[in-house]
C-alpha cells in the first residue's frame, strides 16, 4: 500500500472511530441515571450487585461517558497521537471481550452501549466492537498518518474544554433531566398509540411440548405428532419461540395499593387513567425509601391544586406497603398510590421523584424534583389550560442542538480556525525571512 492510500485509510478509521465514540460517550453522559442502571444490571448478572453502592456506580457512569467522549474527541483532533491511539484499543479490547460474553451469554439483552438512543442486539453489538477494534488498530499502528487539526500549543485547550463540557453535561442533566430524551415516555409522547400493536405485525410465537408416558417410557412429542390414547400425560411446557413486536410501552400497569389496608389492593387503573381525556398528574418514584423529600412541599402543593380543581394526581411506585406509610409520615402525603414495575417507573423519567403531566394520554410535561413547576396562589384559582404547565412543554430538538453547537462545536471550530491561521501567517513569514536571507 503506497503512502497516500495508507494515509486515507488511517484517516477514515480515525473518523469512523471517533465519531462513534463521541456520538456513544455524548448519549451515556447525557442520561446518566439510564447508564448506572445499565451498569447495575451488568453488576446483577454477575451476582455483584451489592458489590457497589449507589453512588459509586453512578461515578462509573459519569467518568466513563466521559472517558470515552473525550478518547472520541482527542482522536479526532489528533491529540497525543500515540498515547491516545493505545488506550483506545486496549478499551476497545475489553468492549469487544464483553460484548462476546453478552452474545454468548445473553445475560442483558441490550448492551446500552448507544444509551436509549439507539438499541442492538448482543450479535450486532459484538459485530460493532469487532468492526471498531480493527479500525483502533490501524490507527495505532499508524498514528502519525494522523493529521492534526490543532497544533500542539492549543491542545490543553481541547483537552481541558471537553471534559469540562461532557461532566457538566452529566451533572446538568443529573440535577434537571436528560436534555435529548430517547424513551417512550418523552414530551408529546401519545402513551396509548405506543402500547399499540400494529394489525399485521408479526405475533410471538411458542411451541408446547408433551411429556408423555407408555409402559414406563417418557417420551416428549408436539402437537404434531400428539400421541393417542394409550399414552399417559405427564407434563408440558410451553417455550417462546420468536418474540414478533413488542410495542413500545408494553409492560405499564398502575395497581392501586391502600398501604393502611392492603386487602383493599388490587385493581390495575393504567388503562383508565392513560384513557382519561383530561389532565393527570402523575408523580413517579422508583423507591420512595430512596427519594428526595426535599421537594415536598411543591408537590403537596401541587397535589392541592390538582385535587381544588378535579385533575386526578396518583404517585406510581414500586415500593411496598411499608415504605409507602412511611412516605406519609414524613411528607404528609394524602395523594393515591399505586405500584408499578421498578424498570417502568425508571424508563418514564430519570428522577427519584418526578412529575409527569398528561392529557388524553400524551405527556404534556415532565420535570425533575429538582426543576417542579410552580403555581402562585393567584393561579391556584386557574384550569391548568390557562397556565404555562397545562400547555405541551416546548422541547424542541432544534434549539437543544443549536445550544450544543453553540457551547461546544463552535467554540472548538473557532479555536481551530484561528490555530490554522496563525501556523499559516507564521509558515508564511518565515519563508519570507528565508527568501530575504537569500
């Protein structure tokens, strides 16, 4: 291969490397809570659960979020080319070593690689990291086929700039809630079209088998080659086959739960109140026993707003009877409770607690314990139709792109540009000096 081909070669592995990496690290970072969940299940796949407490699991998934977008950006920029370019395959080493183990194993079904942005499975997973590693070490093998975008003077800059940007991301979206959100649940989310199953779409399939018995003999046989009468019934079992579509949302229900008389338990609402043709208020807490209560006050009195004007409020949680009374002991709570699976409640919003707003079944806002709307009392005599919060939450993804761009794209393209322009002016003046000398 003769040096130009060997350098564009290099160069798009590089791209292909770091733009991945930087799209990969970019997605965790911004939704961190969702990473430490992933990392958490990792830990309980290995029956290492208790291994890490809460906080720590969530430091991992800060600093490895950024870890790997700032790899992205340092290899892109061309930064300590050597250095850089090795510690990239030995990451993507262990990826790869990981993602082989999923694949055989099948421990998680989805890696959470790509965060919820974008999902594989355990094979294209493997394949992905496969694909990457190959394109790691040509790069490392090569790094000074690299052109640098930056001269080494600036270098700190970018270094420096982008780990500052990605851990205060992280740290953002930890206070308020993630700023692109990939889930189900989103703002302007219809919840009953996305518990929908197309008509025509392909269904689960399942095979039953048959333990049969004749004269002391266990034989297994399917409905096709069902025995006939001389054959005793033994047992059955019935294995999925093909999963078909899964709907979006396909695992919501809202049981209603008396925590002072659990007897009086037990009537799913989910469909009554995704069908509700108003507003509803929907307070969301994985565990009440590990939420802020800080924030109670704003929610009591939100609660009292709701219940002066009809809106149905009901706090989904997925905590027992027990840590539910001990909830409104401390909160006074006097809101409806109904529990919910833990993994839903922590797919509809990343807050421990949180608020989400619906109408007619489409979330019209959704905020962070940290961020609760407000309601001053001239407003407390208003429909929510008439408020700020009772209108569709404006998130655009336009403007949130632009933000980035703007805090972080076009900073470092700037720096670039002038970095350029300023080797060029002193290239140049220096050949004119040696032109002089001459």
């Amino acid at each position: 291969m003769n040096h130009r081909m060997l350098k564009i070669v290099v160069n798009i592995c590089r791209m292909v490397v770091a733009l991945t990496f930087i799209f990969s690290g970019f997605v965790k970072a911004i939704d961190p809570l969702g990473t430490q969940y992933k990392i958490q299940d990792y830990l309980a796949a290995l029956e290492l659960e208790t291994l890490l407490p809460g906080w720590a699991s969530l430091a991992i998934s800060v600093g490895l979020s950024a870890l790997e977008f700032c790899l992205g950006i340092f290899l892109l920029f061309a930064i300590n080319r050597r250095r850089v370019t090795r510690t990239i395959v030995v990451f993507m080493v262990l990826m790869t070593l990981v993602s082989l183990w999923l694949w055989i194993a099948n421990p998680v079904s989805d890696c959470g690689c790509f965060g919820d942005a974008v999902k594989l499975t355990n094979g294209q997973t493997f394949l992905k990291n496969i694909v990457l590693l190959v394109c790691a070490i040509v790069t490392a093998k090569h790094p000074l086929q690299m052109m640098r975008f930056i001269s080494r003077k600036n270098q700190w800059i970018v270094m420096n700039y982008s780990a500052a940007f990605i851990i205060l991301c992280s740290v953002w979206c930890l206070y308020d809630l993630p700023i692109f959100d990939f889930r189900p649940y989103h703002v302007g989310a219809d919840i009953r079209k996305g518990m929908e199953i197309p008509e025509g779409a392909e269904q689960p399939q399942f095979e039953t088998t048959f333990i049969m018995e004749k004269n002391g003999l266990q034989k297994e046989f399917t409905l096709d080659n069902y025995p006939d009468s001389t054959w005793t019934f033994v047992d059955s079992k019935t294995v999925q086959t093909s999963e078909g579509y899964i709907p979006p949302i396909h695992d919501l229900s809202m049981v209603a739960i008396d925590p002072w008389d659990v007897a009086k338990s037990g009537e799913d609402i989910a469909e009554a109140v995704v069908g509700d043709a108003g507003y509803v208020f929907l307070l969301i807490s994985p565990h009440l026993e590990n939420a802020n209560d800080g924030s109670f006050g704003e929610i009591d009195h939100i609660h009292q707003y709701a219940e002066a004007h009809g809106y149905p409020f009901y706090c989904l949680t997925a905590s027992n009877a027990e840590g539910i009374r001990h909830w409104q002991e401390i909160t006074g709570a006097e809101y409806e409770f109904c529990q919910t699976d833990e993994i839903t409640l922590k797919t509809i919003v990343r807050s421990n607690p949180g608020l989400l707003l619906m109408k007619d079944g489409v979330v019209y806002g959704k905020w962070s314990h940290n961020r609760l709307p407000s309601i001053s009392e001239e407003q407390m005599s208003q429909p929510l139709e008439k408020l700020a919060i009772g209108q569709m939450a404006k998130r655009s993804v336009g403007k949130r792109m632009l933000i980035i761009l703007l805090c972080f794209v076009f900073p470092l393209l700037l720096l670039t540009v002038i970095d350029r322009f300023r080797n060029i002016r002193k290239s140049f003046s220096y050949r004119k000096r040696m032109n002089n000398k001459h």
